[in-house]
C-alpha cells in the first residue's frame, strides 16, 4: 500500500542537482525584486547544486558572495539598478566551482528550514496542499536527493513554511476574508454574511448563513440547538453553531458565525 508520501515524491532521476530548471539557475543579468529574494534563490541554489557561500558584503546597494572554501572561483555579485530603486541586478555570476567537492558538500549553512521548505514544495509537493505530510518525509526527499541530513526540528519548521507557501498564513487568511466572502455570496446569490471589525479595523465576528439553509428552515422541526467549538491556530476564537433537526431526524445546519469568545455579545 502506498502512503501520500510516496505519490508526491518525485523520481530520483529527474530531481538530480545537475538536471536544475530554468527557474532554478542564476545567471548575469538576473533582477530580483530586493536582497531577501536574491538571498534566497541562492540558498536554494546551494542546497541543490550541494554547496555552501560566505557573504562578503552585503550593504543597501551592494551584495557580493563567495564560495565557502578559499581560493574557490565561485561568486556573484550584484548591486541595485539605480539608487533609488530597490530592485538588485546580478552584474556578475561565476558558477564554475574550483574546489574540492568533498570539502564544498560538507557544509550547509544556507539550507536553512524555509531554504529546504521552499525547495520541497517547489520540488515534490506537485501542487498539493501537504496534507499527510510529516517532518520525517521531508528529510527523506532531501536525503536521497540532495545527499543532504537535516534534524528533525529543521524538518519541522520547513514543513511549517512549507504549508505556509501553499495554503498561506493565519494573518493572510483573515485578511483575504473580505474578497472570499463575496467570491461566496457570486456563487451563493442568496446567502447571508456579515464581517464587523473591532475599533482598531481588526477582525471581531463573522456571520454565514447559506440560502439553502434559510430555505430549507421552515420545514424543521422546532428544536433548535447551539454550540460553540474552540479553534486553534495562531488567533484561537470560538466557532459557532446554529442547527435543529429536520423530518428525519437528522441535524439540520442553519447558521455559522466566528467570534473571539463564546459569549452573549458574540452569540447576540
């Protein structure tokens, strides 16, 4: 029997470091929207072509880095398109290495865990959600690929990231609330929402109450039950749930709302 794991792990053979894509290599010429994303696809590039870099400058225009081991002829650098503009241009890039490759693999100090994150959804999620992933299947991927050992607690945080890249953050996902609810209310014309926000513009309650379920209710019986379910995450909140019970004696859902407590402000 297969595991998830094993359907989105890619073949060995196609995800060796010497077989990079195109959007994996880094060439003269290259811009990036700022240092941190420069920084990054180097971090990456150094995990797959199995290598470490010393930055040797790194200021507001400037940014130059070498090969880790002396006397290497490895290095880049780049500097901003103009003084104003934050965007970095790659001026020059030697990507022949000169040293010995059992001294260049034996140090990883870039591959750090939102380095090894971006690398596995990039190259073994396939453009799924995670969903079933575990810390140990991403230090089995980049072991038998990259030929490179990262702990447990690196795995976890890469995997941390990892999701984060695909399904977004806590905070993204209560600041796209706004555009979701009424790609909701297009595809349910009849539903009902609303979104108040505390003094300082923060998320306070949400309501939804599908049409269906509204149409749908005066046919119940006339018992209606409330609840509420904790959440976790980062910004916790409470859950709650407004159902009864239709001719079969099945649960009927009737409204949804999300409110920081379970209280008689948020249940009103």
């Amino acid at each position: 029997m297969k595991s998830s794991h094993d359907t989105m792990k890619p073949s060995l053979d196609t995800m060796r470091p010497s077989q990079l894509r195109k959007s994996d290599t880094i060439k003269s010429g290259d811009i990036f929207s700022g240092k941190k994303e420069q920084i990054m696809k180097l971090c990456k590039l150094s995990v797959i072509e199995r290598f470490d870099f010393i930055i040797k400058k790194s200021w507001k225009h400037v940014f130059y880095a070498k090969c880790c081991v002396a006397g290497c002829s490895w290095g880049i650098r780049a500097t901003t398109k103009s003084k104003s503009s934050p965007e970095f241009l790659i001026r020059k890039y030697t990507d022949l290495h000169t040293c010995s490759a059992v001294i260049r693999y034996s140090r990883h100090r870039h591959a750090n865990a939102k380095c090894i994150g971006k690398v596995y959804v990039e190259g073994f999620s396939g453009g799924s959600d995670l969903k079933g992933i575990q810390p140990k299947h991403i230090m089995e991927c980049i072991r038998d690929v990259y030929q490179l050992d990262i702990g447990y607690t690196k795995a976890h945080s890469a995997l941390a990231y990892a999701r984060e890249m695909v399904r977004g953050t806590h905070a993204s996902g209560y600041q796209d609330l706004p555009s979701n609810l009424q790609k909701i209310k297009q595809a349910n014309p009849d539903i009902i929402t609303e979104l108040e926000l505390d003094a300082e513009k923060m998320f306070k309650y949400l309501f939804i109450d599908f049409g269906a379920c509204i149409k749908g209710f005066p046919f119940m019986r006339r018992v209606i039950v409330i609840d509420g379910a904790h959440l976790s995450g980062n910004f916790r909140g409470v859950m709650l749930v407004d159902a009864c019970q239709d001719r079969n004696r099945g649960i009927y859902p009737i409204a949804f709302g999300i409110v920081n407590a379970e209280d008689a402000a948020a249940w009103e």
